[in-house]
C-alpha cells in the first residue's frame, strides 16, 4: 500500500517552482528547455542511479478545467512534478541523487522554490520529502525484480535466443560444449547498462564455439 | 515526443473532486489495495508497467515558505499517472473496454467524467485532463511489459537447466535441452524499436 508495491518505491514529488517577474526568461520555461535537452539513454543521470526503473519530470503549469458547471479554478504556482519507480528505501535513493547525479539535480531543483542547494545532503533530503506525496495506490506489474535482475533476465533471453539459432545442427557432444561456453559467458559477463539500446552481444558470441552465423554480426 | 521512451508512453492526468467524495474514494483504493483479485483485469492487460493514482487534499499542496503564494483551493485533485506500452489511443481503448467499470469507480467521483463507454466522449475528457511529459526515463526502453515478464520466465528456466545438466552425458543433455527449449519457445521474442505510432 501507499508508497511501495513489493520491492518497488513510488517516489511522487510536486516542487514549487520559482517565480520571478523580474527576470529575462521564467524559470518554468528554461526549465523544460534544459530537460528537453537532457539524454535519455545510458548517459541519462537516472542511468547513473542505476535503481531506477522509470522516472519523469513534468512542469505542471495549472490543475484543469473541465468545463461548466464544475468550477473554474487556478494554482497561484506552477510545480515540477518528479515521478519515480526505483528498487529500494528512499533515503538511500536521494543520497544517490546527491552524490551521482550534482550538475542534474542543482540544475532541475534549481529554478524550485527552498531548494537549499547540495552543500549539505541531509538538507537536501528532508527539501525533497517536504515536497512528497503519499502515494494513494500503487500499480507495479513486476514488484519483486530490480533494475539489474531485468536487465540480466533480457540479455539472457536475448542470449539464448541466438544461442538456440546458432547450435541448430550440433551433435549431443557439441552441444553440451558449446552451452557450457554459453553458460560460462553468462555468468562472467557484467549485465548490460541501464537504457542502452540494445542488451549487448554475450562475449561467447563474438569467438570460441559459438562465434560463426550470429543474428546481426556480419 | 517527450510523453515516449522507447515502447513505453508517460501519461499524467489531473482531475478536479469534491472534498467530501475523497474520502469515499480513498475507500475505494483501500479495498483495491486489499482484495488482489480486484486487480485482476489490470494485470491481465500487461502492458502497463507501473501506475499511480495520488489523491492531493486542496489544503495539502506542497508550501515551502514566503516565497510561494499559499493555494487557495475549492476541489482536491487526482492525480494519474502511467507508464504503458502502446500508443495512446489502445490504451484508452482497451482501459474503456476491458477496465470500464474500475474506472468508473474511479473517475465517477470526479467532475464531469463521463463514463469510460462509449469512448469518444472519453477520450476527450482524457485529453482535457492530460498534460505532457517534459523529460521521460526507462532503464529498459525497448521491452515491453510482456518482454520483461517472458525475459525473467527464460531466465529461471535457463538456470534451471544450468544447474541440473552440469552432470549429464550428452545424449542425455541433448534430450533435457530439447524439453527447455519447448518450456521457453513463446518467450523467445526479440525486443527491439518499436514500429512508428500514432
């Protein structure tokens, strides 16, 4: 209930965001320029943290109308909405934020109303759970895999897939040696990197027993 | 888009509600937090990865001192917030088809929801209600809800088999693949980009 699902936490998190009639450009608007510009692949900061399922960030500008004879209403501030699904305890989550990811959280949190910076991470924490919601109820399909378990399970299917392509026409004997090197390779190799592209080509794939006629390696 | 990572949509959606009808609502999400097979229809659609909905009381909006006006606020909000696979419109379809008396014990204590059937009005009160997604992560962008269910099936069984055919001859090792492969051969399914949606 509430905020975790299994071994998953549901992060929800509405920030004030600063308002400056002063200045040049509104820090909503440079906001969504800087977050339209930052990766989403493996060089994204959530990448880093590398708990982490999915996140968003959003610039929520008003709550909606929608329509007579409901009433017409408006926020006095707009908000930075932060939404993540991540392994493990928030605290430790944060923590990560501080220390992995500087440049992108005094960047995004920057333009928020009371971020006091990262000079001192406890601040920081206890800045970010003043802005959390509770969650009210929390849908997780998969709630008991972390982050690397996935992506471990998707480079082994991945694998095998190629490996069952490649030992179509083996004898019992080869067979077994060519799914020991698999197997061997599986276990030695470092699961692939969060939001990559593809989960990666398995070492035993590229020389040994299994190198010839692999899908998409000429 | 920003909204699309991969195969998976962000949708964000607020709603505004009557204060006396959050507490019915909450009700209504505590029972569904209790009685797993109220949950059925939502895991049996797999494509969702992760949902949310949060209810925000008028009084409790986030206020961090002076310089931020304070809310003044005549309805609480809900909030919905998704990570799905698919485009936008068989979402709202299958939610309307598959889920629509859920969603109406949903958003019925909302203003103005009119009904998840028939689906164009719906539809429409989605897109009033929807907002964008200004930066969208996932750590696995090209495999669906159904590929990491399928990946981890492989996985287990794959071990399985490591362990228990570390002493076998081959012929006998030939056979016991052979029934490892029929366990796995539907969760073979390559991921990889999606095709173009709408």
């Amino acid at each position: 209930m509430g905020n975790r699902s299994g071994n998953v936490y549901g992060l929800t998190m509405l920030s004030p965001i600063l308002d400056d009639p002063a200045a040049e450009m509104s820090h909503a608007v440079a906001l969504r320029i800087y977050l339209a510009k930052l990766g989403r692949d493996e060089k994204s900061p959530f990448a880093k943290i590398s708990s982490t399922h999915m996140a968003r960030l959003v610039v929520m500008d008003d709550v909606v109308f929608v329509g007579y004879p409901a009433h017409e209403e408006h926020l006095k501030s707009k908000y930075l909405i932060f939404e993540a699904n991540f392994d493990g305890d928030l605290d430790t989550y944060l923590e990560r934020m501080a220390q992995e990811t500087p440049d992108e959280v005094e960047a995004v949190w920057g333009h928020c109303v009371a971020f006091p910076g990262l000079t001192d991470p406890a601040k920081f924490v206890t800045y970010m759970k003043s802005c959390q919601l509770t969650t009210t109820f929390y849908f997780a399909d998969v709630n008991d895999k972390t982050v690397k378990d996935t992506l471990r399970a998707l480079q082994i299917q991945s694998g095998l897939a190629t490996f069952i392509e490649r030992s179509n026409e083996m004898s019992p004997a080869e067979l077994r040696a060519a799914f020991a090197e698999f197997w061997k390779s599986v276990e030695e190799s470092p699961p692939p990197l969060p939001a990559a592209k593809a989960v990666g080509v398995l070492p035993c794939f590229l020389s040994g027993k299994n190198s010839a006629r692999v899908r998409g390696i000429p | 888009m920003t909204n699309i990572n991969g195969k998976t949509y962000a949708m964000n959606a607020i709603t505004p509600l009557k204060p006396w009808k959050t507490l019915i609502l909450r009700a209504f999400f505590f029972l569904l937090g209790l009685i797993k097979p109220m949950q059925k229809n939502l895991v049996n659609l797999s494509f969702i990865h992760f949902a949310r909905w949060v209810i925000i009381p008028r009084r409790k909006f986030p206020y961090l001192g002076d310089r931020q006006k304070r809310e003044q606020l005549r309805y609480d909000y809900l909030l919905f917030f998704s990570n799905f696979n698919g485009t936008w419109n068989q979402y709202i379809d299958a939610f309307s088809a598959v889920l629509s008396s859920g969603l109406n014990a949903i958003w019925g204590w909302t203003e103005k929801y009119p009904g998840a059937v028939p689906v164009t009005p719906f539809k429409r009160h989605i897109a009033r209600c929807q907002f964008d997604t200004d930066y969208y992560y996932t750590a696995y962008p090209y495999a669906t809800t159904n590929d990491v269910k399928a990946a981890h099936r492989v996985e287990s069984a794959v071990r399985a088999f490591a362990a228990e055919s570390r002493a076998m001859q081959p012929h006998e090792f030939a056979l016991a693949y052979q029934k490892l492969l029929v366990t796995v051969q539907s969760d073979l399914g390559e991921t990889g980009e999606p095709p173009v949606g709408t």
